[in-house]
C-alpha cells in the first residue's frame, strides 16, 4: 500500500510543490531549496521502487508483464479512459534517470538570477509530466502526460533560453506536435478497434493484421519524433542549442528516451506484426542517425551542435537495437536509453558551466580550459569518453550489446546496418577528441581571473553523473537481468 | 602457492587500488606521496609476479582459470566474465608489465621530480598497469578487448599528459583515433566470431576447427559466405586490431609521434609493454590463426615489411626518442614475422615461431625499456633530444654508458646478450619454415638495427660534446639505478629462459611440421652481420675521420636520403587525407546534405504549410461577391456531375 500511495506521490508531489511554492517570495533562496528537496524525495522514493520491483523480479521470475503497485480509478467515462498507473522493470528504471535528470538540472540552474520562481515552476511540471509518462499504462493518461510535457518546454524555452530561443522553441515544439498528432491518431484507430485504453488489455488481444500495416508507421515515427530519428531529428540541434541547461539535460536525457520508451513499449509491444513489417525498412532511416551523424557532428564547432548530432547517433543505436528484433538487442536499446541519458545529461551539465563562464560555444575559442578548471574538464572527458563506448563507463556496455544482439538478427540490410555501426564508433572518437582538446587542452586562451573556481553545487553534478555512468559500466548484470523481465513479454509478443 | 595463486586478483587489485587512491585524495596535493604509494605497490605486484611465474616456469605449474566474475550475460552460452587465466603465456607477460613497471615507477620518481603534475603522473600509470595486466589475464577476446580500449585510453591521457603542448596534444589524439579504427575492426572480428562459436572464451575459440563448419553459409549483409570463411575473416578482423596496436605499417604513423609523452611513458607503453599487444593477441590466438591459413601469411608480409621499413627510417633520423621509436616499430615487425612465419608450406605449423616471438617479446622488452630510459636520463642531462645536442657524454655518464652498451649489444644480437637468443630463434624459425626472402629480410634488418643503436650509442656518448649543458652533467641515482637494475635480465634473460621459451606452446595440439632441414650455420651467419653493422657505423660516426656534425646534417643530402628522413612523408599523407577526405569530404558532404539539402526540404515544407494558410485564409476573406461565385460554381459542378452519364451506361 505504502509503496502504491508513493508511485501515485511521483506525479502528484511536483504538482504540490508548485503550488506550495507560489506564496515563496521570488528572490528567497528557501524557494529553490523547496524544489530541490522535493526533487530530491521522488528521486529517493524512485530509487526505493527500483529496488522493491528488483526484489520482485528476483523472488518471482514470470515470462508475463509484471505490473507492480497498480492503481486503477475510473476518469473518464465517457469514453471510459481510466487512471491507471503501475510500475516495471523498464519504466522503473526510467523513473530514476528521470529523477536523477530533474534532480540535476534543478541544482544547474541554482544560480539563475531572473525568474527563478517561474522556471522551476515549470520545470516540476515537466517533471511530473515525464514521471506520469513512465508510469502510466492507460492510453488517454499516457498521452495527457506526453502532450503535457511538450507544453512546458516550449515555455521554458523560449522563456529562458539563449540565441535563436524563439525559432528554437517553435522548431521543437511543433515538430513535437507532429508527432504528437501521429500518435493521437493511432490511438484513437486502437481505441476504436478493441474499445480499451489499457496496455495490458491490448497487449493481450491481437489488433487485425491490416490495422497494424498501416497503424505501425504512423505510431513509431510518431514516437521516433521525440527521439529524434531521422527524417524528424531537425528540431534536435536548433531546440538544444536555444534551450537552457537544464532544459538540455531534460530533453536529451528525459524526453528524447521517452520516445524510444512508447516505441518498445507501445508501438512494437501492441503492433508486432507490423513491427516485422515495417522495421527492416525503416533501418534505413536509421543508417542517417547512426553513420552520418557523427559526420555531422565532425564539422561543427558550437558544442551543443555537436552534442546535439553526438545524441542523434547515439539515439540512432537505440533505434537500430529496436530494429534488430532480437531480445539482446532490445535489451542493449533500453540500456542505451539509461545510459546515454546520463552521458548526455553530464555532457549538456558540463556544457553549461563552461558555457557560463566562457559566455561561447565555439570550441575554436576555447583552448587550455582544463588547466582553470580541471574539475570540469574531468567531467566533460568522462562524458566524452562513455559517448565513445569506453569499457567501464555505461556506454560500451550499451553498444556492445545492442551490436552483438542485432548482428543475430539475419537479415542482410540489418547486417550492413551493424557492421557499418560498429566501424562507425571511430568517428565518434574523431568529434569527442577533437572537442576534449580544442577545448580542453592547449595554452590557455582565456585569463584565469575570469574563469571562476567550480562551485559545489557543480561538483555535485558531475560526481553524481559520473558515478551512475561507472555503476552500470561495471556492474550492469543486475540492470540487464532487471530490463530482460519487462523486454522478455515484449519479444514473447513479437514471435507469438 | 597454490593459496597464493589463487589470491592472483591482487595482481589487478593492487594497480587500481593505486589509481583510485592517488587519483582521488593525492593527485594534486600529495605528490611525494602518490609516488611513494604508487611505486610500493608496484613493487609489491613484482614480486607476486615472480612468485607466479616461477610457479609455472620452474614448478611447471597447469594453466589455471583463478577467478571469473560473470560480467554481463549475453545470450545461452555467450557470457562475458572477468576472469583471470594463468598459464605460461600469461604469467611471462605478467612478469615483463610488472617488472618493468617497477623499474619506470622508480626511474619516474627521479625523472618527474620537478612536475608539478607528477600527482597525476603516477595515477595514469598505475591506470596503465592496471589495464595492461587484465588485458594479459584475460581468460576470453570479451575481457581482451575491454583492457585493450582501457590501455588504449591511459596511452592517450599519458602521451598528452602535457596537454598545454599542442604536439603532445595532437598525438595523443592521433595515437588514438589510429588504434581506435583498428579496433573497430577488432570489435567487428569478435562480435562476428562470437556469432559463428556462440562463445567470447579462447579455450573455446581455439579449439575450432574448420571441419566443423562445413556446408554451413553466413550472411554478412551484400554478400553470403561459407562459415569457414566467415571464421577465417573474422580473424583478420581481430589482426586488424593487433595491426594497429603494435602500429604495423601503414598504421604505424602513431608510435613514432607518441613519443611526445614524457619518456617512462615512452618506456613502458611505446616500447615494452602495450605494443606488444598486437603480437601477444596473436600468440594466444595462435591456433585461431594457424587453422585460417592466409591470415598468418599477411601477419608475416606486413611483419616483415615494418621490419625492414622501420629501420631503413631509424638509419636516418635524429631525434633519439624516435630512433627508439622506430627501432620498436622493427622488432615488433620481427614478432609478427616470428608468429607469420610459423606456417610450413603443407600447412603443418613449425611451433619455433611461435616460441621465437614470445622469446623475443620477453628480451625485447627489458632491453628496450632500459634503452628509453637512457633516453631519458640524456634527455634529462642535455634538455633535449636531438643528437645535435649530445655527444662526448660517456666521461660524464659512465654508469649509464656502460649500460647503453650493453643494450646496444643485446638489441644488436652480440652473444651472450639477451637480444641473440630471441633474434636467432626467429631467423631459424623463419628460415627453416621455408621463407627464405623473408629471412634474406630479417638478416638485412638485424645489420641496420646494428648500425643505427650503434650510430646513436657513438654519436651520443663518442666525440666532443656539441652543446653546453645549462646544469652541470651528473647521474641521479633515483634514474640511474632502474637502468641499472634492467641490465641484469638484458644479460641473464637469453641463455637463461631459452630453455623455458623452447617449450613454449600453445594448450591445443598442432599439427606440427617435421623434416626440417639444419640451421647450425644461421647463428654465426646472423653475428656477422651485426657485427658488420657495428663496424660500419663506427666507421661512419667514431672513428677519427668521421664528422658527427655533418653526419647529423640533413639538409645538404640526396633526394633519397631525404624522402627516408621525412618518414616517406606518411605522416603529410595521413594529414592530408583526415583533411581532404574525412573532414573536408565525408563530413563536409554530411553536414552539406543535412543543411543544404534536408534542411531546404523542411523549410520547403514549412513554407507550403504557411501558404496553404494563407490561401485558405483568402477564402475566409468576408467578401460576399467571391462567396457566391463559389457558391455558384459549386452548384454547377454539383448539378453537372450528378447527370454525367457514367453509371447508367
């Protein structure tokens, strides 16, 4: 019961804070102190979840779905969508890199000056948003989640962002609502046919083979737009470039991995005869993220750019592990998604504090930061090195996963698609290298007066990030076991 | 012993155990400290090391698996572990890494004393340790390839360890990016190995056989092959990796620019112990290679190509780093050739050169190590490291002349040196597996590696001195002593483990080669030549005609010796082909076709959206004369199309 008032807590707690923070005056420094330490309960309570449903999967191993904790209240009669909540293997885990995201990013903007009462605000909502995505296992309550979320980036950047932050924010936003309006449709086309919300329900029901021919498409590249699989990853690089840091770390660690989330978890779990359709074909969309992006990313020299085009290959590997349709495959995906949301987080955090203090993202006038600022540098290398697959950081085990899982995967375009993903991580190095030492090492370029000591608050960023990115590097048997009991029922679906 | 033995995680613990600790609490602040703890346990790991290869050695103890932590489970059988496998291959290369990593921690304290950074120094090393004892432990190709990206990366953080120098800094990032393309391949030959065995552990792997394939297809995506080949392929792709690593031409290019990192570094990394990697992936390996026949083949041509290749650039050039560097590039040549040249014509395996190459292994890295510590200690003298600089330092330096001689003679291959043994067994090996232009090869290169250490050794430590020291010459012991220390495995080493190194071989029967025929008369043939070697070079350098100032000019010079002094110009060549075709081809055409051309498509897009807006907000225009022209026409159209006479008909 305890643990059921507390999944409920996750999207409702945000939604309190707001509102108790209102009478909060707006310079005080107790109003972000009350937003951290309401980040920092559903961070601990997240965590205490995950440990609970790792017992549960240890105790009772079952090849079915396990939802844990599940609430179900009626809401919407009318067209009887219920709230319905419960937690997993998988949505656990991503509960936690969200709350650790949340967490982070409200500690990187301790420092903002204007506004800070509004930008959190809006940031728990965000929060909420996304917790409520992962835990949400009824249509309508998944998609007033997911539409909720868009909203509040656009707010916040345009509010609060820097550059081009107008265009930025519209860019994302409206790409979003394409993608949003895609898989309205679908829904509504589900809900039609069977006359259920529920997940459950409908992963038990098989949907008409001809419904899935044409439903499958619109629904993964409706989800792939938050993820930014090619042809939608436009918004990615001009929304991440205009939002602020903490936005970043949000969209490309939270939201951009909530995309890949409703692919596995909706898209290929209800629709896997389309799956096998249409999966093969798309593979060639996700050649461009994979094996072009780090081209791109080569030739560029504001380092969110880079960034930007550095999660767009590597949310490409998530796509290509989906694609393969092996359960290691699927499983290196959904490693992927955790770890590439805390590389990129550590990679937008660190971003951020030398983009405070150098007031530009262009690595050619950077040089020699590391002898200034060597905590930080530390923190962008470690980043850089897990974007690269180092072993010992979470990244390796992701890719080596996601490789071996889809090289089993026979079909020629697949096989292509893998070899010149594995050859591809060379290119990665190229971009990462030459950020690290364009920016990093060399003479300094910058008086060290200028460039201000790290603060405690950013010491706390990186050593949490770094060593999230350290445990599942090295420790990833239990993650792996943990992901393997929510992605087995997905698979069962795939080859019934 | 055997409780000892099977404590042999420590041989891990007690290097990472030095990295966390110093890179954590002593880095910036503790510098004498970090060294003091970092060189203790070292010297503790050397110890362990002995004892375990003593008890295969002498004990002749059985190869043993002494932990294997389960790492991350793939599917059925395939399972990476973390294990740690002893056998005489690893215990020889556990010996050698902490040895020499011993010696360089104490030579470092000595030679980093003045660095502010030595903090970080020490942690880096131990880092490297570290990884390159998990590499040799690695009971399966998974953990291999783990401890080699972790190697690969303490060689990047410690050639730019000075990071405020931008060609320390370039290096690094070359030495990197190279070995890193190599290893994709690496990676791609593992995965697509594993995919054919079902299994990462190399017990497993080299007890393949290609029988067992027969019949069966593989698809590799364009192209469907017979598993057999598929197999064979995958091979190459895991050479490819070694090829890198141990900087086999063309990829070659890192190693001599590496040596911008600080000389232990130089030392135990470029020389000794991580370019080894290539060949000691080779040697365990060994069987894999033997039963893909071809592969052992290109092992041997691209061997003994860097050989010869490597020594002709050694004869030419002055800085004394790379002249070290390049004659490290010819001995690895010589491994490779060792390990290539094993295959007999009728595809039995001549198992000398398989024992020649981990011989050689073994001597090489003691010599090789001492002579980059002398490297050092002159560079540390003179303040830099051009030959220019040197000369006449043998009256000021005699401990260490005393020493470079010594390794001058052992890597020449002078009896009883250790370089001889290996050296012989490889030219044997090669000439009685029936290679006769490749030993012709290796015959020529042992006369240039005579003449160029001993062109260094003269032009160093002979003549007048050609530049005034800022500090006046002395010898400190902190460097001086591991220099010291190494001439005892520099002399001992050969005749004392030739005997052990002969029965080396690898757990799984070959088909070994019979009827070969005598090589009584390659050993004094071989000493001819080194000697020739040694007599030319100081006919050139030494001797009271020569002139060591114009023998050092490089200007006023043959076009021929010219193109070997700038290296072939490979190094323009890689510059300008990342240039061109990587950043100015590929990635410009990438970043060009997301800008230029799907860029234009969304805004072509986004705009036809806007003018549909448009358009469709003039229809909203409130103007009642256009809403009944619509109106009418609709009513029309309407009324003519319902009595088109298309049904009825």
């Amino acid at each position: 019961m305890f643990e059921k008032n507390l999944l409920n807590l996750l999207w409702i707690l945000p939604f309190l804070t707001v509102l108790f923070s209102i009478p909060i005056k707006e310079n005080s420094p107790n109003l972000k102190r009350f937003h951290l330490a309401s980040a920092g309960v559903v961070l601990l309570s997240s965590i205490y979840l995950l440990i609970q449903v790792f017992q549960n999967t240890i105790t009772n191993p079952s090849s079915q779905i396990q939802l844990l904790y599940e609430t179900k209240l009626n809401w919407l009669n009318a067209i009887s969508a219920k709230y319905f909540i419960g937690i997993d293997a998988l949505s656990s885990m991503m509960l936690v890199l969200a709350a650790i995201i949340i967490f982070t990013g409200i500690l990187a903007t301790w420092r903002l000056e204007k506004g800070q009462k509004v930008f959190l605000g809006f940031f728990q909502i965000l929060a909420a948003s996304v917790y409520g995505v992962f835990i949400s296992f009824d249509l309508v309550l998944f998609f007033v989640f997911y539409e909720m979320e868009a909203l509040c980036m656009y707010l916040l950047i345009a509010g609060y962002g820097s550059g081009n932050k107008d265009y930025g924010a519209k860019k994302l936003t409206l790409t979003l609502a394409i993608g949003s309006s895609m898989i309205l449709a679908v829904f509504l086309g589900i809900y039609a046919e069977t006359g259920t919300w529920n997940l459950i329900e409908l992963s038990k029901i098989a949907l008409p083979e001809s419904f899935q021919y044409y439903a499958f498409p619109i629904l993964f590249l409706g989800f792939a737009v938050s993820s930014s699989l090619f042809p939608f990853h436009f918004w990615s690089p001009a929304g991440h470039s205009a939002a602020p840091t903490a936005v970043s770390m949000f969209a490309a660690g939270v939201m951009m991995k909530m995309g890949a989330y409703g692919c596995l978890r909706i898209a290929i779990y209800l629709m896997p005869e389309g799956a096998k359709i249409w999966l093969p074909y798309l593979l060639i969309f996700i050649a461009f993220n994979v094996i072009i992006g780090p081209f791109i990313a080569m030739r560029h020299k504001d380092l969110k750019f880079i960034t930007a085009y550095s999660s767009i290959s590597h949310l490409g590997l998530i796509f290509l592990g989906l694609a393969a349709m092996t359960p290691l495959a699927f499983r290196g995906a959904a490693l992927q998604m955790i770890s590439h949301g805390f590389l990129t987080g550590l990679f937008f955090a660190t971003i951020g504090m030398i983009y405070s203090r150098t007031h530009t993202r262009d690595i050619t006038q950077m040089g020699g930061l590391m002898k200034a600022i060597p905590f930080i540098g530390v923190g962008f290398v470690i980043a850089g090195f897990a974007g690269l697959g180092l072993p010992g950081l979470s990244g390796f085990v992701a890719e080596a996963t996601i490789f071996i899982g889809s090289f089993e995967n026979p079909s020629p375009l697949c096989r292509v698609i893998t070899i010149l993903a594995i050859l591809s991580i060379t290119a990665t190095a190229i971009y990462i290298l030459r950020c690290a030492n364009k920016m990093l090492h060399g003479p300094l370029v910058i008086s060290k007066e200028l460039l201000p000591k790290t603060l405690p608050e950013e010491k706390f960023i990186i050593v949490s990030y770094v060593i999230c990115l350290i445990i599942l590097g090295i420790f990833p048997m239990p993650f792996a076991k943990l992901l393997d009991s929510s992605i087995y029922p997905i698979y069962m679906n795939l080859i019934r | 012993m055997n409780n000892l033995i099977s404590h042999s995680y420590l041989i891990l613990l007690l290097p990472l155990l030095s990295f966390i600790i110093n890179g954590l609490f002593l880095c910036f602040r503790h510098r004498k400290m970090a060294a003091i703890l970092s060189t203790s346990l070292s010297f503790l790991g050397a110890v362990f090391a002995t004892i375990i290869s003593v008890n295969f050695f002498i004990s002749g103890a059985k190869p043993i698996l002494a932990f294997n932590y389960e790492f991350l489970p793939f599917t059925g059988t395939l399972v990476a572990t973390i294990g740690c496998l002893l056998d005489s291959l690893s215990a020889m290369m556990i010996l050698t890494v902490s040895l020499i990593s011993f010696a360089v921690h104490i030579y470092s304290i000595g030679y980093m004393e003045s660095d502010q950074a030595s903090g970080r120094f020490f942690a880096l090393l131990s880092l490297f340790v570290f990884s390159m004892l998990g590499l040799v432990i690695a009971p399966n190709i998974f953990q291999t390839f783990i401890f080699w990206e972790l190697v690969g990366v303490s060689s990047y953080l410690l050639i730019g360890f000075w990071y405020d120098r931008p060609s320390a800094v370039s290096a690094s990032k070359q030495a990197f990016i190279l070995t890193r393309f190599a290893d994709s391949f690496f990676l791609l030959g593992i995965i697509l190995l594993s995919y054919i065995t079902k299994s990462f552990v190399f017990s497993d792997i080299n007890a393949l056989r290609l029988e067992n394939f027969a019949g069966q297809m593989i698809s590799l995506g364009i192209i469907e092959i017979p598993t057999s080949d598929a197999l064979i392929f995958s091979t190459l792709l895991i050479f490819i990796g070694g090829w890198g690593k141990s900087a086999m031409f063309p990829l070659h290019i890192w190693l001599p620019n590496a040596m911008e990192g600080p000389t232990p570094v130089s030392s135990i990394i470029h020389s000794a112990t991580m370019v080894v990697a290539g060949v000691y992936l080779v040697a365990r390996l060994f069987p894999l290679f033997a039963i893909s026949g071809n592969v052992l083949e290109i092992v041997m041509i691209v061997g003994a190509f860097t050989m010869v290749f490597a020594a002709v650039i050694a004869c030419t050039q002055k800085d004394i780093k790379r002249i070290l560097a390049y004659s490290t590039l010819s001995q690895l040549g010589y491994m490779m050739l060792a390990l290539g040249s094993a295959r007999v014509a009728d595809s039995s395996i001549h198992i000398l050169g398989y024992s020649a190459a981990t011989f050689h292994i073994f001597t090489h890295a003691f010599f090789k190590c001492m002579l980059f510590l002398i490297a050092g200690a002159l560079i540390h003298q003179v303040h830099s490291n051009d030959l220019n600089a040197m000369g006449g330092l043998r009256k000021k330096m005699p401990w260490t002349y005393a020493a470079s001689l010594i390794a001058c003679l052992a890597i020449a291959g002078i009896p009883p040196f250790s370089g001889f043994y290996s050296k012989d067994e490889i030219l044997i090996s090669a000439y009685q597996a029936g290679h006769p232009i490749i030993f012709a090869c290796a015959l020529f290169t042992s006369f240039l590696t005579a003449f160029y250490m001993f062109r260094l050794f003269f032009l160093a430590f002979h003549g007048k001195m050609r530049s005034i020291p800022k500090h006046p010459v002395h010898e400190s012991l902190l460097m001086t002593l591991p220099i010291l220390l190494l001439t005892i495995p520099t002399l001992f080493s050969g005749f004392l483990f030739k005997g052990i190194f002969h029965n080396f071989s690898p757990e799984v029967p070959l088909s070994l080669a019979k009827n070969l025929p005598s090589a009584t008369f390659i050993p004094p043939l071989a000493i001819t030549f080194s000697v020739l070697g040694i007599l030319l070079s100081f006919l050139f350098y030494a001797s009271k005609k020569s002139n060591p100032a114009k023998a050092l000019d490089s200007d006023n010079r043959n076009a021929f010796y010219k193109i070997i002094y700038h290296k072939f110009y490979f190094d323009e060549i890689y510059y300008a082909f990342v240039r061109q075709f990587i950043l100015g081809g590929l990635a410009s055409f990438a970043r060009f076709f997301e800008e230029k051309i799907f860029g234009t498509l969304v805004t072509f897009a986004t705009t036809l959206i806007q003018k549909m807006g448009v358009l469709v907000r003039k229809a909203h225009a409130g103007s009642l004369p256009f809403y009944i022209a619509i109106m009418i026409i609709g009513l029309l159209f309407w009324y003519f199309a319902s009595n088109l006479p298309l049904q009825g008909a």
